[in-house]
C-alpha cells in the first residue's frame, strides 16, 4: 500500500504546478526530502546532535549492505522497520523514497526536560555517560553497532523507526539542525524552519514529540496521512492531530486536551482536576494530546504570517519568558475557528519523560502488559532486560555490561 501524501493540501498553484511536472516527467534522479531538527546549548545539544546523526548513519550503512547481498544487515533492517519497508529500501531505495511524502518531518529537540533528571542521571552514572537529553536515554535494548559503538534505542530513533515503517522516512534524507542558545519552545522549530528556509509553506509538515511511547506508534503516521489526502484543497483545515483517550486522572495537570464542541475542538493546555470536572461529566474519558501534529499548507502560511505581524500570539509564558507553543500558539486557535481536527489512536500511550513513570512503563513493557511499542526485536530486548524486584517499588535494568536499579512510582 502506497502510504505517500504527495500533493495532499495542495492549496496553491505553485504546488499544484510542482506535482504535474514532476508526474510528467518522472524524473529518475530523487531528490530526497528533509528531516528538520531544533536543538539548544542549554539542552546538551552536542550529544543530542551526535545521537541522531549515529542513527542516521548506522541505519544508512545497514541498508547499504543489505543491497551488497548482507543477510545479517537485512535481518536487522527488516527487524527495525517492518519486512515491507524494508524490501522497497533495499529493492530500490531511491524509489522507497520517491514514494515516501512530500512532508518536512519536524523534531523539536531543544528543551531539556526536568521531571525526568533524576532517572536520566542514574541510567547515564551507571554506564559511564555524561547526563543527557530526555529524548536520547538509552533504554535497554541495542538496535546494532557502528564504527564499534552500540547504537542504543531511545525515545527519539524510536520515532525515527516508525516514521521509516510508516515510509514517511527514509534514511537518506537530509538532516538540518535548527541550532538555538537555549530552549525557546516546541512551535519554535516551526517558526524558525519557516525563516530559515527549512519548511517550505506549500507542502505538509508532520511535527513529532519524542518524550513518549505508545503502541503501534508507525499506525499513527499512516493515520495523519490517511486523514490528510482526505482533505480536499478548498477545505479550511489547518492542522490535524493524533488524540489519545485518557482518564481524567492520567490527563489533569499533565496532558494538553481536545475537547469535542460542534463540529470543531476547544483545546486546553495541561487542565487542572477541576477545570476536566466542570467540562466533562463523569468518568468519561479525555481525548489528550500526545504530540503527533501534521501541519497543512493553509496552517503553515498562517503561523508564517503571525510570526511576521503578531509573533505574541504564537507564544505562551513559561517561567517568566515567552516560549513558541505548539498548544498554546497553533491548535488552540486552529481549534477555536474550526480549522483542527483530531484522529483517535487506539490501543496504549504514555508521556515517559516524568521521572519514575519511565521505570513504571519499562516494566510493563517487560511483564507484556504494554505490548507493540518498540519494534519486535527491540522489545524482546526490553523484556529480557528488564527486571521488577518483589516489592514493585524498584526495578533493574541491564544493559549488558551495567545494571541500573531504578525507583518506580511505588516506592
């Protein structure tokens, strides 16, 4: 199944224009499309940028030798992003890439994510490691080595694994870095790519948070894309999201909301107990926001014009300093004139990024009670790796030459 968006929201001629040349004349040299990736000096950037760029370059290697006839290489590769994926890649993988999308994939990294520290610096002590970024903890499982070093799972390559299985990625992009003094916001890679040049407005862009993980992760990408080739080129769509339903509990103070009002969505950033009380009934459950965002042409040109004419109003205080805000900034205001729409996932999702919820999710992973997050081979990494002591209060975590105990919310 060809999962490509070219053209979806081509609601401008120079686009449409863009897409008839090329069908007619099917150019056999492709150009491949762009990953873009924000990251801050006060977000240990250095060794985010060098994380990535390992994943990068391992995954290319891999399906270089894949093509030269390496059983093992195609193995892994199949493993990691699914036998579908991976036989196009190898088959032909300017080909794979051609029919990948026309979407400028959008990764805000700066931002170094507090909540999560204590854990982070333990897992990082115990292996040798200076402390790092929240989306680059290395979890207990290894997707292969380059240039003799373990190229470790975490949050981030994760997503990097189901865009690939979703063929929205291919591992020969080009990857920019949006490189800033300090964290000034997860719209900010948006704004800034706009600028810069990175994120043309005529063509999608899928933005993706990497502090979390949820089952069958790749379906959420064939989801947005599905949902955007539906949308017609008058329609006033300007932004679609992936929603996860929760419960009050799970959602109050720490999850953004989209709640149902007509035909449209009101949105609310991270509501109190009782601010879900007084706009949902009973245990009914909330429909949350977990980061998975694709911008339409007609929502990039407006946040381009704003940054340009009302730069506030794309913002949101945090500790006394604006912040670009994804919430606050893009699908509130999307939401408030009709122009949001928002795809239920099905099945698990969890935001791991607050401290002992990490080690709570690692050991449901590992007793199967949270199933699909990783990639199969991954994940029976996890389940091998992963140890809950008797008293549910902790847990080890083995990463081969180390183990780490980590608290769990029980203790």
């Amino acid at each position: 199944m060809q999962l490509g968006i070219a053209g979806i929201g081509a609601q401008n001629s120079a686009s449409q224009n863009y897409q008839a040349k090329n069908r007619k004349n099917k150019p056999q040299n492709v150009a491949f499309k762009r990953i873009v990736a924000e990251i801050a000096k006060d977000s240990q950037d250095v060794r985010v940028e060098k994380n990535v760029r390992q994943f990068f370059a391992f995954m290319k290697k891999t399906v270089k030798q894949a093509q030269a006839g390496d059983k093992k290489a195609n193995k892994t590769l199949r493993g990691l992003i699914g036998k579908d994926a991976a036989k196009e890649l190898v088959q032909d993988r300017k080909g794979y890439t051609k029919k990948t999308d026309e979407t400028t994939k959008l990764i805000p990294l700066s931002g170094l994510g507090t909540r999560g520290a204590e854990i982070r610096n333990a897992v990082t002590g115990a292996l040798g490691m200076k402390d790092t970024h929240k989306a680059v903890m290395p979890l207990p499982a290894v997707l292969g080595t380059h240039n003799g070093r373990p190229v470790r799972l975490n949050t981030v390559t994760n997503e990097f694994l189901h865009m690939m299985q979703a063929k929205i990625l291919s591992p020969f992009e080009k990857l920019d870095f949006i490189k800033s003094e300090k964290s000034d916001g997860d719209l900010s890679v948006v704004v800034k790519g706009i600028k810069k040049g990175l994120v043309p407005t005529n063509k999608p862009a899928v933005l993706t948070y990497t502090d979390d993980i949820g089952s069958h992760g790749h379906q959420d990408y064939v989801n947005l894309v599905r949902a955007a080739k539906k949308e017609k080129p008058s329609s006033d769509t300007e932004i679609i999201s992936v929603g996860f339903l929760a419960t009050k509990e799970e959602t109050a103070g720490k999850l953004g909301t989209f709640l149902p009002e007509g035909g449209a969505f009101k949105v609310f950033e991270k509501p109190s107990m009782e601010k879900l009380n007084e706009l949902v009934p009973g245990e009914q459950k909330i429909m949350t926001n977990i980061g998975k965002t694709l911008f339409m042409p007609k929502g990039l040109q407006n946040i381009e014009h704003r940054a340009a004419v009302d730069p506030v109003s794309l913002t949101k205080m945090d500790k006394g300093e604006p912040k670009l805000h994804v919430t606050e900034g893009a699908l509130k205001p999307a939401g408030e004139k009709g122009a949001l729409k928002v795809i239920p996932k099905g099945g698990q999702f969890s935001d791991v990024g607050n401290g002992t919820v990490f080690t709570d999710k690692m050991v449901e992973i590992a007793n199967g009670e949270m199933k699909h997050v990783f990639p199969e081979v991954l994940e029976k990494q996890v389940r091998k790796n992963v140890t809950a002591h008797p008293d549910g209060k902790s847990a080890t975590l083995d990463y081969g030459n180390r183990k780490v105990v980590l608290a769990t919310s029980k203790e």
